[in-house]
C-alpha cells in the first residue's frame, strides 16, 4: 500500500444511520481552512462535510494524545465498531480499508490480510 496518510493530519469521517449504525467511512488527509486554502480544497472540505456528518481526527482536541486512547485511529475505530456497530458486514471491510490508510494502522492491514482465505 502506497501514499499511506500520516495519522497526525487523519481525518476520519463517518455517516450513520439514525439508529447509529455505520454506512460509510472515509478516512482522509484533513484540510486546514486558511487563508491559502485552495478554491478547490474548500469546496471538497465543504463536501466531505455534507456527505458525512461526524468526523474524528486532527482536527479533534487531543488527537493522538498518548493519555487519551480514544483519540487515536484505533480508538475511532473501536468506537465506531463496539459503540455505533456497522449496519453491514461489507460496510466493516470497507471502513477497515479506509483505516488501512494510515500509516500507524498496520493493525488494520493485519485484520484485512486474516480475511484473505485465499492465501
């Protein structure tokens, strides 16, 4: 896997279900807003923004605070896998995809390769 993203600039977003449940999870570079912010970087900010409504990341107080376990990729997705629960089985590998993105989350890439029966 390549261009892996640093967990330090991670955002991860996420759109549930009114029940809570897990449809979708991207998991992406987060885009600080500045002044020198592209025309393009704020519309697709704007976006992500639209299309998932809650999101984790570095641009969370406290992220990957070596005290606060939560604050970290795999406390995301353990929130999002224990508290929330994915509302499909295929949502589970993909959100396990999007965290397999980071370049701390070799856990995530560990899990992916144990569903690789093929091998």
């Amino acid at each position: 896997m390549t261009d892996l993203i640093d967990d330090e600039v991670a955002h991860i977003l996420w759109q549930a279900h009114a029940d809570m449940k897990v449809v979708r999870v991207l998991v992406t570079t987060h885009i600080r807003r500045t002044e020198d912010t592209s025309e393009r970087d704020r519309v697709e900010a704007a976006q992500q923004h639209r299309d998932y409504r809650a999101s984790a990341g570095s641009d969370t107080a406290g992220w990957l605070d070596p005290n606060v376990p939560a604050a970290t990729p795999a406390g995301v997705f353990a929130h999002l896998a224990f508290h929330c629960g994915f509302a499909s089985e295929d949502g589970t590998e993909l959100c396990l995809r999007e965290f397999a993105k980071l370049r701390g989350a070799d856990w995530a890439r560990q899990m992916l390769a144990s569903l690789d029966w093929s091998a």
